[in-house]
C-alpha cells in the first residue's frame, strides 16, 4: 500500500528498536536545479536497500511543510531487498526562490538513528498577479473621537493597543497594510502562505492571523490614515470567517495553545475598539476556543504566563472579573522560589525539568512579566511589591549578567542555540524602557544595563562577581574585561535539550562547555559550522554525536559543583560518560583562569579531545613558542610539545605542560538544516579559530594544563603578563589545587578525603569537597566549602579542618 503525506507523528515503541536493521541509501541528496512554477509539482526517487540483517519497514516520514508530500510503502523490506522514496515538491502559491528542504526518514530500525534526505533547486515564477479585491481607497477614514476607558477592563485593552500601536510607526504599518490588502484574495486568504503547512517551528497558518493584526493596527488606530475605513473592516471579517473555517491545526502544540490564542487576543483586542465591531458569528468561535484549548494552571514557568496572557484578555473583552483575577494570578505565579520549573532557590531558572534556560523560556518569562507588570500596575490585578522584589533581584543579579554587551551565553539558551540569531539580543529599548517604569527603585541600574546593550560598551559599569548556581551545575565569572562560564551536568540536572528538529547535535553542550567572551558576540550564528564534537571546554572522543533523546536527560555524573565567595570561585567536573573518564576543574581569579584535566582516559578506540575555544576567527592569531614569536596565517597547526601562548582576539592561551595541541584556522562549511530541520540546508562557510588538545586513542591518566588569559588587547601586552603569582599545587587523580599569591587565594579540589600540603598550609578534608580559602599576611580570613555531590552541607572545623 502506498500513501501521500505532508506530516505525521512519530511513534517508536521499544520493542520496534532492532540494532541489526540497516537502511542504506544510493544517496541523501538531490538538486533539482530551475524548477518551472508554472509547470507544477516535480518529484525525485531516493532509492534504498535493506543492509541489515532483520525485516526493515519505514514507520514515518516526516517533510515538515505541505509544500513537499512523501510517497512510501508500508511493506516489510527483507535483507538485501531495495525500495523506493518519493518526495514530491508542489510549487505553485509559494514564495521562495530556492528549495532547500529536508525530509526525515523514521524505520523500525535504531542504528544510526534518524535518516536525512536534501532537496534544493531554484525556482522560476510567474510574476503574481492579485486582482486587488480589498483595495483602501475604495472606502473612507472615519472621524475619530476621543475616549476615556469606563472600567479597569478597558483601561487594561487600551494599554495593550498602545503596545501593538507603538511597534512601528503609523506610517509603516499603513504600508504594510496595503500589501497585504492588495494581495488577499475575496474569500479571505492570501495565496502565498500554505495553509496545509507543519513545520514544526515556523508553521505559515499562524501568519494569516498576524497579518490580520497589522491590518486591524490601520483599522482602530486613531493616528492611521485607514482608522475605520470600511475596506478594512471587510478584509478582516472575510479572513477571519475563512480561518474560523478552515480551523487549521499545528502538530506542535505550542502554536495551538500559546501562539494562535496569543495572536487572537491581539487582533480580538484591537477590534474591540473598531468602528464597527465584530459580530458574534466570528467573535464568540474564537473567544470558545481561546478558552477552551488550554488551562494555565496545568503548566509552568514561561508556559502557564504564555497560556494565561490571553485568557486574560480574553477575560477583559467579556468584563468577566473571575477569568482576569485568575489569570493575572496565574501570570505571576511563577515570580516565586520552586523546586520544580521556574526561578531556582539559586536565582537560576529552570524549564522543561531541572534544565538551565535563563535564556530561552527565561527570556519569556522576563519578557512576560515586564509586559504584563505594566500593563496591569496601577489596577487591583497588579503584581504585588513582594514578587517585584524577587522579580528585579532576578533580573539584574542574574538574567543580565548572562550578557556581554548584548550577546547571551550560548549555554543558557537550550535548544534555541540551533535558530539564528539567538544570541544576538539587539538593543532591547522598549524592554528596558518598561524595567525603569515597572521597578522605579532600581531605574539607574538598567539605565547603565542599557547603555552596554545600546553602545557595545560591555565593561561599563559591570562588576566584578563570580556566582555558582549549583541548582544547574553552572558557573558565571564576571568581570570588567571578559566573561567566563562554565556548564555542566549531573544526575541532578538535565542537559541542554533538543526537540522539533531542533538542537540535533547539541549531545555535548552540558559537559564542561566554557564560553569565554570579551566584546561579547565570540559565537554568534557560529553554530552550523561547528564541529560539535568541539565544544569549548569539553574533553571528547572524536565524532559529532547527535542527540539520541529529545526534551533533555539527566546527567550521569555525580561530582558536579563548585564553590564561590561571590568574587572568585572553582568549579568542578568528574566526567564519566560515552566511554570517557576525566576529572575537569576551573579556577577563576581576576585576571585569568586555571584549566585543570586529570585522570583522563578511554575505552573507544577515537581521539580524545580537549577544546579550549571554536569561535569565530576575528583578527590576528600570534604564537609563542619560547624560541620565536610569530603572526599566524590560516591554516593548521600541530604542536608536539605545546608553545607557551597562542593569542587570539584578545585572548591568550597559555599551556602549562607538554601537551599535543592543534591549531586550526580555516573556513569551516556547514548548514542551519544539519542542527534545526526547520532552516534550509543552503551551504554556508565561516572562519574559525579551532584550538584543541589531543590526548591520542585510548589515553590513560592524561592531564593537560591550561591558563585562560581574557581581555589583552594586544599581543605585546604579552610581554606584560606574568603568571608566577599562580601555582599549579596538584593535578592527579585524588586532587587539583591552584593558589593564587596576589590574591591570597588557594582553590582545592578533593575527589576523596584527603590531606593537602604545600608547606604553608595543611588542610585535611574528611569528605570529596571544593575548597577556597583566603589568607592575608599568614592568616585564614575566610574559609568556602561545598559538597559537589550536593548531598550535605559541609562545614569548616568539621568536615575541612585546617591543620
């Protein structure tokens, strides 16, 4: 039997998880060069054979948009028997010039995971013609009349108008308005967007109803000169009855519960202060399903305040005080200390299960109560000053110091690390605009935030803090010159997820990745052409590993923490997973930080690997050796015996035993398809600085030793740099210890009860802890000790005695 699809579910079951079943393909890539719109659907046979061992039968293909259908037989291929796949792709009423898509091929077999197949081309199109139906000069502006709002429930709509109102002049929404009128079609739709689409994160049905937004903006915009004009009016009603109509809906449920009722509030919300209102017919479906398709109190975090926005709109349009009472609740519940997904008891937040996602979901929950803190300060539906306390502390102790400049730490975004742009916040005006109106106590704060975002002025006014959030096995080392961080995982905590095709390779990401940062846009969009099994800060075998699970998994090692006196602080890291041991600690003062690896070993017969950085290749590389002091060209580099520095873009790298490092830098090529399914897979090429230690095959106790020198402009500032106040005191398996003599500081990490002694300091731990102690003219001033193991709350005299 065969079938035509644009989209289904995926659903494998253990027992249909075989190792010994193949699927081996004559290719996975075919370019159909100029496709001919006028000449309609085209189509390709991707041709296979069953190399396994065991029956192989195609549960799924997933095409992710209703412009491309697949064609397949449902049949058991025994082994050595050959198949066929047909994609179809239907260009006609579409509007990209050049195909890339990916097709995913899902079989009963396990053991390479999901099967990729590309299709690209360009497209030849006949120049649209629109017959202009909803054309605005047909109808007239309507007088507007000054209104004052009767009750709270319209004072709240009218705020939430003057923010869709405020996001482009009134000019530039008209303009945008007569595009879009010129090309709807009478019955309400545009040809353009493909209504049987499913992608699953940039679905094209959710934009019939932000268009509808913009022509509703012209449409009740006293400032618009289309306020009220009745063409306008038509073009929304008809749109609106053809979307009641075809009641389109998204395999992912995010559009049909938090996007879709999102945008209707909006548009729900703008008419409501039309001329002429909606009539009943239209209006009353969309408020049904609006309250019918999700309740906000079966969720959390970003989610539940998503959910609850539009229930509560909608609860304005119909005065129900009981619907807006709950829901305003509801958008501020998650401004609480939880155990579960939310603001973390370390000021971390969480979602998706104890998952680091201070951006990401933390960004909507920001955005979220910024947005509605305004919106409802001033009514009884307000946020109460207890939560707006928690609420700034969060923000500015937490949520901004993830940003250098305006750039984001990749490793608190999740799986949106595979989308472009994620990192790259822009200026964010209004956001800050609103910080200084909702929370008045702390305006100077976020005016001096703003100014780094606004200017690239990432050290003005930063200060100096170095924060453990040991609720997420993450570390942040902040200061004037650079940025450090490192993020980790546990059997406590989740690792960075993927999910709708999202994040494909992101396996690595929650193993010791550090992300080092001076102007603060180091990783920007780097992700395609990352090697993903070179994480900065991880220690691997060689091989890109994509991500065998979706939605995150717990972490399998259980000596994951640090320690922290708010200035300086030491992380730890014992990994043991994919076949590799390693003992990774980070020590971080002022200027610098110590890198420490030891008891690195491997059962896999690949390359284990070190990376100290893979980010974008910025400026000049220099290279010390000892012996000459040389400019770098591109290229690749091997080092038998480590050189004593490698500068680059105001940082330096100084290795401190003789390690095996390799430089590379050279154009690296990828594709957005290869990390999210939901971009195209059109080729891309970016010069990287790729900087590494190769501990060879099969190591056993390798170490390395390495200092991370951010923020030297130069690389005659070198000659300047001196780490002899730096002591490596052990780095073996039962202990790593840097002390710091400028500073005072000495850093233990015990892996086992164990004694240290250096001759000016014996310091004996009962238990495996992280240490720090200061001392000033001989004397200990101050004593931190932590459990990584995060089973105890240890204490000094007891259980870390200084001898």
């Amino acid at each position: 039997m065969k079938r035509i699809l644009t989209l289904g579910i995926v659903l494998l079951t253990a027992n249909s998880l075989l190792p010994a079943q193949e699927i081996t393909f004559s290719e996975t890539k075919f370019d159909w060069g100029t496709v001919q719109e006028q000449d309609g659907t085209v189509s390709h046979d991707f041709r296979f054979i069953n190399t396994g061992d065991k029956p192989l039968t195609i549960k799924n293909i997933i095409t992710g948009c209703g412009c491309t259908s697949s064609e397949w037989s449902e049949k058991a291929y025994q082994p050595g028997e050959k198949g066929t796949i047909r994609l179809v792709y239907h260009p006609q009423g579409r509007t990209e010039n050049s195909i890339n898509l990916v097709a995913e091929i899902y079989t009963n077999r396990a053991a390479k995971g999901v099967v990729t197949l590309e299709m690209a081309g360009e497209i030849k199109r006949q120049a649209p013609s629109y017959p202009a139906y909803y054309n605005p000069a047909n109808g007239k502006r309507s007088q507007s009349q000054a209104g004052i709002p009767q009750d709270e429930y319209e004072q709240i709509l009218d705020r939430i108008r003057e923010e869709l109102y405020a996001k482009s002049t009134p000019q530039q929404t008209d303009q945008a308005t007569e595009r879009l009128l010129r090309s709807m079609l009478p019955e309400g739709k545009w040809n353009d967007l493909d209504y049987t689409c499913f992608f699953r994160t940039n679905w094209e049905p959710a934009d019939h109803l932000k268009r509808l937004v913009t022509i509703a903006a012209s449409y009740t915009d006293k400032q618009s000169r289309y306020y009220g004009n009745e063409v306008l009016y038509n073009a929304i009603r008809a749109a609106l009855q053809y979307w009641i109509a075809q009641d389109p809906t998204c395999f992912n449920w995010w559009y049909n519960q938090i996007s879709v009722p999102q945008t209707q509030a909006s548009l729900l919300a703008l008419m409501d202060a039309g001329q002429q209102k909606l009539p009943p017919e239209i209006s009353a479906p969309i408020l049904k399903a609006m309250g019918e398709r999700s309740d906000p109190r079966k969720w959390t975090g970003a989610n539940k305040m998503d959910i609850a926005i539009h229930h509560l709109i909608r609860g304005c349009l119909l005065k129900n005080d009981s619907i807006v009472r709950v829901n305003a609740d509801e958008i501020f519940y998650p401004v609480q200390i939880v155990a579960n997904e939310g603001i973390q008891e370390d000021l971390s937040y969480h979602q998706h299960g104890p998952q680091l996602y201070i951006g990401g979901y933390g960004t909507v929950f920001v955005d979220n109560i910024v947005r509605m803190g305004n919106i409802l300060n001033g009514t009884k539906y307000a946020m109460n000053p207890e939560k707006l306390s928690l609420f700034s502390n969060f923000i500015r102790n937490t949520y901004f110091n993830v940003f250098r400049s305006r750039y984001l730490d990749f490793s608190v975004t999740g799986r949106g690390v595979s989308r472009k742009g994620t990192l790259d916040y822009g200026d964010c005006a209004v956001l800050f605009k609103n910080l200084q109106t909702l929370d008045a106590a702390h305006a100077d704060d976020y005016a001096s935030i703003a100014r780094r975002f606004l200017t690239r002025e990432a050290s003005y006014q930063r200060s100096d803090r170095n924060t453990m959030y040991y609720c997420s096995d993450y570390m942040l080392h902040n200061r004037q010159n650079y940025d450090f961080s490192v993020r980790a995982s546990s059997t406590r905590t989740n690792k960075t997820e993927s999910g709708n095709g999202e994040n494909i390779y992101g396996t690595y990401m929650s193993d010791g990745a550090t992300n080092i940062r001076v102007n603060g846009n180091e990783y920007v969009d780097i992700f395609p052409v990352w090697e993903w099994d070179r994480i900065p800060g991880t220690t691997l075998p060689a091989g890109e590993k994509r991500n065998p699970v979706d939605w995150g998994t717990k972490g399998t090692c259980t000596f994951t923490g640090g320690v922290s006196d708010g200035k300086y602080g030491v992380m730890t890291f014992r990994l043991n997973d994919y076949g590799v041991k390693a003992q990774k600690s980070w020590f971080m003062f002022d200027n610098e930080v110590v890198c420490l690896g030891s008891g690195i070993g491997s059962d896999v017969p690949a390359d284990i690997v070190t990376t100290l950085n893979q980010c974008h290749l910025d400026g000049d590389t220099w290279i010390n050796t000892g012996k000459t002091l040389r400019q770098a060209a591109q290229g690749e580099f091997s080092f038998e015996q480590a050189p004593q520095w490698i500068w680059h873009d105001s940082i330096a790298y100084l290795f401190l035993q003789e390690n095996n490092v390799k430089l590379r830098m050279n154009r690296q090529k990828g594709n957005w398809a290869k990390i999210n399914f939901n971009y195209p897979a059109t080729e891309i090429s970016i010069p990287v600085f790729n900087l590494s230690i190769n501990h060879g095959k099969s190591p056993r106790n390798a170490s390395y030793a390495y200092i991370v020198v951010p923020g030297i402009n130069h690389p005659e500032k070198m000659k300047a740099y001196s780490h002899r106040h730096l002591k490596i005191e052990r780095n073996d398996m039962e202990m790593q210890a840097v002390s710091n003599r400028k500073s005072g500081i000495l850093q233990i990490v015990f892996f086992k009860p164990d004694t240290f002694d250096n001759g000016e300091i014996k310091v004996k731990a009962l238990k495996p802890c992280v240490v720090q102690i200061k001392r000033s003219k001989g004397k200990v001033t101050d004593i931190q000790i932590a459990d990584p193991q995060n089973q105890e709350k240890l204490k000094p005299g007891i259980d870390v005695i200084i001898l």
